[in-house]
C-alpha cells in the first residue's frame, strides 16, 4: 500500500532540495509524478532550492481540488507514479486529506514537504493535518543553525533585522534576504528573547527578569 509521508524541519533545512531529489530519483527509474507546490519564493508554479535547482509544478491554491486533480489527469491518460507536494504547510487541511485519498484509493505514494509552525510559533493548519495523517513523519537531519550555533527549531518573521510577532500568517519571504521583510531562523532560547543576528551585534539582550526579581 502506498504511503502518506511528511518531511518537516525549519527553513533553510534542505526541504525543497530533498523534492527535488526525490523527484530527480523517481524519474531517473523511468517513473512520471505530478508535483504540487504553493507560494515559493522563487513564484508561482515552480519549485525551488536555495542551491539554484527547480522544476515547474502546479500551483496549489485554497480552492484547488487535489483529489479531482490527480483523477482528471488518470482519466486522460496521464501516469502519475508519485505525488510530491513541496511548502505543504500552506495546503488546506481538505487538500491534505486529498493527498491521503490518494495515497490509499489511488495507491499513489505522496511525499510532503513543509515546515511546521509559523513565526509565531503556531502549527500551520496544514502541517497540523500532515501530523494526524501522515504514516510517517519525518524531521530532516540537516539541522538549520541559530546566529549563536545551535540547532534551529523557529522561524522568525524580521523587519529591518528585528523580529515581529504580529502579522497575516502567510507572508511569502526567504532568509538571508537584505530587503525589508525577511526571514530567519533562531533557537528557542533567541525567539523567546527577540533575538535576532541583527539585533545581537548592535547589543539588544532581550534578557527577561528573574520570577524573584520582579517588583
């Protein structure tokens, strides 16, 4: 039977390399797959790695059917070995339980790509589905890196460098970005405190008080 398999991790952890290389790897066996993908950075209808590969997809929108989609395609005589739906965070959870259906009545395997939560630490509603669905979850062992070195577990939302925590939950944007709204990914300890690399070389602490030293 064929499988629902999700692949999470922070930005900058190689997701969208790692549905290429998927991709790269089924159709190097003479496989056909359809690939789906919602607001990357590089545009519509495209999926693309930080390392300067892509491949063009399907843009996936609110109002897209996956299940009618995939079935349209069979029906005109299309193959479709493999599904790979790459910033799966920003599919619908009815779009996620399409990617189930046809992992089972289709027995098509899917591989989803996506990261978990938002800058405000708050689980996509996509992601959260791919984790009550999913046969496997999977976080990518190439761990993005905080400014201070340790592992990345956030994505923070920066304007100007400084970190914000208000906001529409979709804002396309990429890291290492130099324009006015970027994206960086921090530690627990630095997005509790604020912390961006920015606001860490002008001396912003962020440090909180002690429970006992307050009042």
């Amino acid at each position: 039977m064929a499988e629902l398999h999700f692949f999470t991790g922070t930005m900058d952890c190689g997701k969208s390399t790692l549905a290429l290389q998927t991709d790269y790897n089924h159709r190097q066996r003479g496989l056909s797959g359809l690939m789906l993908t919602s607001h990357d950075r590089a545009g519509e209808a495209v999926v693309s790695s930080r390392l300067g590969l892509s491949v063009e997809a399907v843009e996936v929108s609110p109002s897209t059917d996956l299940w009618a989609l995939a079935v349209d395609r069979l029906t005109a005589g299309a193959r479709i070995d493999y599904v790979i739906g790459d910033e799966a965070q920003f599919y619908t959870p009815d779009q996620v339980d399409d990617l189930g259906r046809i992992a089972d009545e289709l027995d098509v395997p899917v591989y989803a790509f996506g990261i978990l939560t938002d800058f405000r630490t708050r689980l996509f509603p996509g992601s959260a589905r791919l984790v009550e669905l999913a046969d496997r979850v999977e976080t990518l062992q190439v761990e993005a890196l905080c400014w201070c070195g340790r592992r990345a577990t956030h994505n923070a939302r920066t304007m100007g460098g400084h970190m914000v925590t208000e906001g529409e939950q979709v804002v396309v944007g990429d890291t290492g970005v130099t324009g006015e709204l970027s994206y960086e990914v921090l530690c627990r300890h630095h997005h509790r405190r604020r912390m961006t690399a920015a606001s860490a070389r002008v001396g912003e602490t962020g440090a909180e008080p002690l429970p006992f030293a307050a009042g």
